[in-house]
C-alpha cells in the first residue's frame, strides 16, 4: 500500500512543467500551427464572410430589385448568425468552429444550385454563411497557444493575424 504525500501549508508549490506546457498547445513554439491559427485561418476567414456579404447587397439591390429595407431585414440574418456563433464559440470554440463552418458551407451550397432568379433561397443561404464567422475561435485558439508567453507576444500575433484577414479582404475585392 502506498502513502501519497500530502503537501503542507508550508512545502512549496509543486509545477509540472510538462503539464501547463501541454495546456498551453504550444507556446507559439510549432511554426505550423502558429501559421495556420495566426495566418492561413484568417486570411481565408476574410475571404469566405466579407465578400458574400458586400456581393449580398448589391445583388439583393441589383438583380432582385429590393428596396433598402428588406434588403436590412436580409443582411440583419446574415449578422445574426455571425453573432449566434460567436457567442457560442465563448463556452465552445472548437465545436462553433467546426458547426459553424459546416453551416457556411451548406450556405454556399444552396447559393450555388437554387435557382438564381429566386430571391428566398438566395437569402437563407447567404444568411447561413454568417454561422462560418470564425474570428472569436481563432482569438481563444491564439489566447491558448500563448497564455505562457508575455502579452506583448499575443499582441504583436493578434496583429499579424489582421493583417492577413485584410489581406483575405483585399484579395476578394
């Protein structure tokens, strides 16, 4: 039978390096991951729900003929779905990510085979790319990955990961 120590008031913390290490993904330390999480995902974060946003409204207003007001009806659905998954991606980044980009895709998809002079299947699936918004995942990712390092790392990666999403943006447009 083995007698586990019991640690006193007065015996200094014990830290498993290895442990909190793990915890933190990586520290930035996996170049890979970093480009992915800092880089890849946010230029194609730019890419895939800001330019079927701008292209929205200009095809509800050019080719439907709608007015300005369902035309904000339409574009709140759209931003509403961003914010639905957004919010979820706080308890459960990994899963809003996941759930949320498969939506999009469905989006995409009911954009891509619906009939292009009806304005309703247009609309919901334009609206269900709002649930790939992406950001708040790739923001608990990036907190992860560097909750070891000092915050002037996190800071200094948040930035390049800006700078890559409008790069996404400028690309598309």
């Amino acid at each position: 039978m083995s007698v586990k120590h019991q640690p006193t008031p007065n015996d200094a913390p014990v830290h498993n390096d290895a442990v909190v290490m793990g915890e933190a993904v990586n520290g930035g330390n996996d170049r890979l991951l970093t480009f992915l999480v800092m880089g890849v995902m946010p230029f194609l974060y730019g890419a895939a729900t800001r330019l079927p946003f701008i292209y929205f409204v200009i095809h509800l207003a050019g080719h439907f003929k709608l007015e300005w007001w369902p035309i904000g009806l339409c574009v709140r659905a759209y931003q509403g779905c961003r914010v639905i998954v957004s919010a979820a991606s706080i308890v459960a980044p990994k899963t809003s990510h996941f759930l949320g980009t498969a939506a999009g895709l469905a989006g995409y998809i009911t954009v891509f085979i619906s009939d292009k002079d009806l304005v309703w299947p247009f609309v919901a699936g334009t609206a269900v790319i709002g649930f790939s918004e992406t950001m708040s995942s790739m923001q608990k990712y990036a907190k992860e990955m560097f909750k070891l390092d000092p915050v002037k790392k996190l800071q200094t990666q948040v930035e390049y990961a800006k700078l890559t999403r409008v790069n996404g943006l400028k690309l598309c447009f």
